[in-house]
C-alpha cells in the first residue's frame, strides 16, 4: 500500500531525526550488519527503523507517547504489524540517550529470536 503523502513525510522525517534516532542510527544502526532503514512507509505507518530481513521494527517513545490516546495508537499499530508478522521492539528516548549499550544488547536479542 504506497501512498505518496506517507513517502513524502517519511522523507521529511528523515531529515529532521530526533537527538535519540539520531543517536541510534549513526552510533549503532547504520552500520549494523543487519540491514535497517530508517523512516520507513509500512502498512500505512511510518516506522522508526524497521529490518527488512528480519521483520524488526524498532520505535522510539519520547514523552507524547505517555498519553493514553497514544498508548492506544500504538498499541493499534504494533496489532496491525504484528499481523503481517513484523515484531515491534520500542524504546524511550531516555534509554538510547542514556544507555546505548543495553539497547543494543535487547536489539541484538530481539534480532536473534
């Protein structure tokens, strides 16, 4: 399902990443062995860093997904994919910004299962 508005957005996203994507990517992602892409256009969605390879989707929470009407969003959403067998690992941004290497350790175990 290619919709042009979500690809432009995704592009835009990409453009302008969060200090914690930003972390995520160039200190661990980008270089990862196993390919990820970053703002990618799935199912409707736009997903943080999702692995093609390996059906990982990895997304990161800052304080706007503390609400319960985005609790719910995402819960929906992490429904919808897990449907299509894409299995959704999220993060806080306070756990990338603080403790990069344990993210990278739940990453690596999530890439292994």
């Amino acid at each position: 399902m290619y919709s042009k508005n979500l690809a432009l957005r995704a592009r835009e996203l990409r453009n302008a990443l969060t200090p914690a994507e930003r972390r995520l990517w160039f200190d661990l992602l980008r270089t990862h062995p196993v390919k990820f892409r970053r703002q990618v256009p799935v199912l409707g969605y736009i997903l943080d860093f999702y692995a093609p390879s390996a059906r990982l989707c990895i997304e990161l929470d800052g304080r706007s997904h503390d609400e319960a009407e985005a609790q719910a969003y995402d819960s929906e959403r992490s429904r919808v994919l897990g449907g299509a067998g894409i299995r959704v690992v999220r993060f806080q941004n306070a756990e990338v910004m603080r403790n990069l290497p344990g993210v990278a350790a739940l990453i690596e175990l999530a890439l292994q299962q």
